[in-house]
C-alpha cells in the first residue's frame, strides 16, 4: 500500500474534482469522435487523432512525464508483433501517446459491451477475442491478420494480464505463435514506472514518471512452432534486462 504523506492528501482533491470529471468528459468526447469518423476515415487516421490525443492529455493531467528510448529501432514502413510487459493501466496511455506506431490490440471480448469504449475500440480496429470459444478466437485471429499490414501491428501483453505484484510474470504463447504465422518480427517494449502512477487493482493515483523501451526487433526467420517456447523466453529476457532488478 503506497505511504500516505502530505502530498498523497493534497492531490486528492485534484484528483476528485479535476482528474476525474476531465478524464470522463475527454473520454467520452473521443470516443464519440472517434465511433463517428470512422464511417469515412481509415482506423489509422482515426486513432491518430483520437486515441494519441487521448492518451497525452490523460497523461498530462494526471501529471506524468514520459521518456522515450530506442525509437531508431522503429521502421515505420514494417509491421511488427508488438510485445509488451504490463504492471498499470497507464501502460496504456504510455503506448499510445508515446510509441509512435499504428497498432491493434488484442482483447478480451467482454471489453466489446463497455459503453462508449467497446464501440470506440472496434471502430479503431481493434481485435476482439473469445477467449472461451477456441473455435471462434481462431477465427478472430485469422480476420485479424488480414489488418496487420502497410506499417499497421499487432500489440500483445504476453503476460496476460497486470502483474500485481509488479515482477515480471511468464509469458504466453500467443503473440509468438501470431508473429511466426505472419512471419513479422517482434518488437519487445519494456514499460516502467506506470506501476508507480496507477497500481493495478487500485484506484491510488498519483503524479509521477514513466520510461518507454523499445528494443532492437527479435526475426522469427527460420524459425517453426517448435521454436514458439524457446522464443517466447528470448523475448521476456529482453523486456526484463531493462527493469529493475526487484521486478524480475
């Protein structure tokens, strides 16, 4: 549980009465922008000035100050699987804002029912999985390479879900399995100090700092699904050499 000093309390009522309200206004604002522009733009373009925008003034307000390493790694001609490790919802504010590349995320179908953000995100294309329904998260999977193309990548939390603790959790095997069936190299992201920001399962904001690593891209040239473990392991030592050392 983070310390509660002076500055906890001083924030608090920021963060009820300014933080909240623009968050919930700005949210709904973009969604909106962005459910209705779709109809005559490119999800590309959409999500450039919808969802970046969204996650720099979330950002901003909360505030958090965000540095970049290893952009010279980004081609922005080439695809990628994207592989990142994730402690904090503002994980997704960091990728988004700070990254620099267009991408689809894979999530859970249950997110499809939110308001306002299930229609948001399926109007930026985003992939929707089944995860109960093998059959039909195959399906998903296969329609979904179809967008992954022209620049355009595919982000994975390998993890699965928030570390809690926040060490880096073992990774699974989707996104490796999805980068050796498109044969697109994988670009490995090391997040930190989001963890700080937001801890997963709390409401406990507070300002603060993150870093975003991106690393040299991992080939899966010659590489078959017998490689798929081996590899998942050469990707979570990438993305933990640049944590710290009670995170791994």
């Amino acid at each position: 549980m983070r310390r509660r000093n002076i500055w906890w309390w001083l924030y608090q009522p920021y963060k009820c009465l300014v933080f909240a309200p623009v968050v919930g206004l700005v949210t709904a604002v973009l969604s909106v922008l962005a459910m209705v522009s779709s109809f005559v733009l490119p999800s590309r373009t959409v999500g450039r000035f919808t969802a970046v925008p969204w996650a720099r003034i979330l950002a901003s307000m909360t505030p958090m100050r965000v540095r970049v390493e290893g952009r010279e790694n980004i081609d922005p001609h080439q695809s990628y699987v994207i592989a990142s490790n994730h402690q904090s919802q503002y994980d997704i504010l960091v990728l988004y804002g700070w990254l620099g590349v267009d991408f689809k995320w894979v999530m859970k179908q249950e997110l499809r029912s939110v308001p306002g953000i299930g229609m948001a995100c399926s109007s930026l294309g985003h992939i929707f999985i089944d995860r109960s329904n093998h059959t039909a998260a195959m399906a998903s999977l296969e329609q979904a390479k179809k967008k992954i193309v022209d620049g355009t990548s595919v982000m994975f939390f390998p993890e699965g879900t928030r570390s809690r603790d926040g060490k880096l959790k073992n990774f699974k095997k989707g996104a490796f399995r999805m980068a050796l069936d498109l044969e697109l190299p994988i670009l490995p992201l090391t997040v930190t100090g989001t963890r700080n920001v937001l801890p997963a399962d709390t409401s406990d904001l507070m300002p603060g700092s993150a870093r975003l690593i991106i690393h040299p891209p991992v080939s899966v040239a010659g590489k078959t699904a017998d490689d798929c473990p081996d590899l998942a392991n050469e990707v979570r030592e990438i993305i933990a050499a640049a944590l710290p050392r009670d995170q791994v």
